[in-house]
C-alpha cells in the first residue's frame, strides 16, 4: 500500500514540477518528508544550484532528540530555512510542496517560514 501511495506522490511531484521552477530572483523552496526525516532545500533552477538547505540530521536539530517527521519539527525547520536564505539576501521563494497534499506538516512548514520572514 506504501509502494502505491509513494507512487502517487511521485505522478503529482511531476505534474507540479512542469509549473514550477526556481529562478535566481525566486529560487524554488522544495520539501520533502521521509518517515523520520525532513528536508528542505532553496534551489536555483536556472544554474541548478542549492542556495541553502536544512535537513532534520543536522547537529543543530538532531541535539532534540523529539526531533521527528512531525508538525513541530516542520515548524522548527521553516524557520531555520528562513532564516538561511535571508542570510543570503532571498526574500522571495516559489514553494514546491514535493508532491504532498497541502496540509499538516507542509503547511506548518510553509507557515513557519513565511512567518520568520519569506515571501511566496
């Protein structure tokens, strides 16, 4: 049931992917979530280049050891993101949701960062 479901996910990320792309005035902010992990990553898609990312295996989530694939680590990671990028002056970034439906740690995810700061 897990294989199909993935699956899905997957047909969604690229039917999302034909609409969205990161450019170097709006790099593209993907998502992904795994069964522990969280990732988060600003890309420019014109160089294809990550301008900066956050994973939940970093020394500076990883200390909490509740750190997991939930809505408060989502929030934790939002921030941490926001605060990346606007260190390398981005303010405005295209959000790509992976394929996962909008809702739950996605868009605490997405709250978060808009709340520390990002635009989109």
């Amino acid at each position: 049931m897990a294989e199909k479901q993935a699956n899905k996910r997957q047909l969604r990320h690229v039917r999302l992917r034909k609409k969205v792309a990161g450019t170097t005035e709006r790099p593209r902010l993907a998502v992904h979530f795994s069964e522990r992990h969280i990732t988060a990553q600003v890309i420019d898609d014109t160089i294809g280049k990550t301008v900066a990312s956050v994973h939940t295996t970093e020394s500076e989530l990883r200390s909490d050891k509740t750190t997991r694939a939930n809505v408060e680590t989502a929030v934790k990671v939002g921030k941490l993101i926001a605060e990346r990028v606007s260190s390398k002056s981005v303010k405005k970034v295209v959000f790509d949701r992976g394929g996962f439906k909008y809702h739950g740690k996605v868009k605490a995810l997405a709250d978060a960062a808009r709340e520390a700061g990002l635009e989109f």
